[in-house]
C-alpha cells in the first residue's frame, strides 16, 4: 500500500532430505565407509514494515526454523552405529526496528532481535546437549546515495549471547560480539 509503505512478505523454506555417503574416522577404528539419513528443518520467515510518520518506517519479523527435526544423529558404518542425540528444540527469532530517510540521499536503521536459544534445557535449566543459548542483538546501519547508480552502506552490530552450562559438563559465561560491515553498489 503506497500510502502508508505497506509491505509484508513471507518465506516458506522446505524441509529437505539427504543420504550422505563417506568416510568415519575413530580413535580406535581405522577409516571405515560410513551412511547417514538426516533431514534439514523446514522453516517459515514473515517480515513487516509499515509507515509511522512522514519519512518514517517501523519494521518487524519473526522467524521459526524446526532444528526439533534434528534430535539424534545416527552415523551407520561398518562395525557398529554413532548416534549423536543433538537435543535441538525449535528456533524462534523476532526482530522489531525504526528506519529513517534524514535526507533524499541519507536512510538509517536501527533494529533489536532476539534469538532463542536451540539447545533443550531440562527441567533444572540445564541444557541436556549443545551450547547455543539465546542470543540478544542492536544493529545500526545507514545507506548514502552518492549517486543515482551508486550507493554507500554500513553497519555496526553488538550481540549478547547467554551464559550456560550443558549435561556434558560444559559451561561458559555471557559472551557478545562486535562486527562492522560496509558496501558499495553500483547499479548498470
């Protein structure tokens, strides 16, 4: 809808199978042929932005991706099965965020998101395999129309990512991450 910068889309990714073929490799057994059947998730993605004000845009989504389709691993070979159990639950991540236009050339963004963590916690807050917790995220970006067929972007994003501790024993603290990241685009 033109009037109001309407636009919504969706993203439907299908869940795909494969039967893969190769080597296992073992501190015991020597190399040995080994199979496996493993199905990646299907997914489904909705975006959103909307006009607020003149100049102004408001934007969301939420995404889920099924990883509860990866619970076990099982690697067939020629002596005995390798089952890795994954403990994945599903993927849930949720975006909402402000754009700008300062000027005819000069658009900024800024976004929040929050990725839910994809380990399987059991009843005491321990997650049962893995290590991926949730993760929280800002991002701030601009893009600069140098001229009609050129145009200038960047962006700086910082992420929080959680402490926690899995049934292996493993544990680590909170985490972040720092990244920057710029463009050029020339248009033909």
């Amino acid at each position: 809808m033109p009037e109001i910068a309407l636009r919504v889309s969706a993203i439907y990714n299908a869940a795909i199978d494969y039967e893969l073929s190769g080597n296992a490799f073992g501190a015991v057994l020597p190399a040995a042929s080994a199979t496996a059947d493993v199905t990646t998730p299907q997914s489904v993605e909705i975006k959103a932005q909307m006009g607020i004000a003149p100049r102004w845009l408001a934007l969301g989504g939420i995404k889920w991706v099924d990883w509860s389709v990866l619970d076990v691993l099982t690697v067939q070979n020629a002596t005995s099965p390798i089952a890795t159990t994954l403990g994945y639950e599903d993927g849930w991540t949720v975006t909402a965020g402000l754009g700008h236009a300062v000027t005819e050339d000069l658009t900024v963004l800024g976004s929040l998101t929050w990725d839910k963590g994809t380990s399987r916690e059991d009843s005491s807050g321990v997650l049962e395999a893995g290590t991926q917790t949730d993760r929280w995220g800002v991002t701030l970006g601009a893009a600069y129309s140098i001229a009609d067929n050129v145009e200038l972007s960047g962006g700086v994003s910082y992420s929080l990512i959680d402490g926690g501790r899995n049934a292996r024993g493993e544990s680590w603290d909170r985490g972040s991450v720092f990244a920057v990241s710029g463009s050029l685009k020339a248009s033909f």
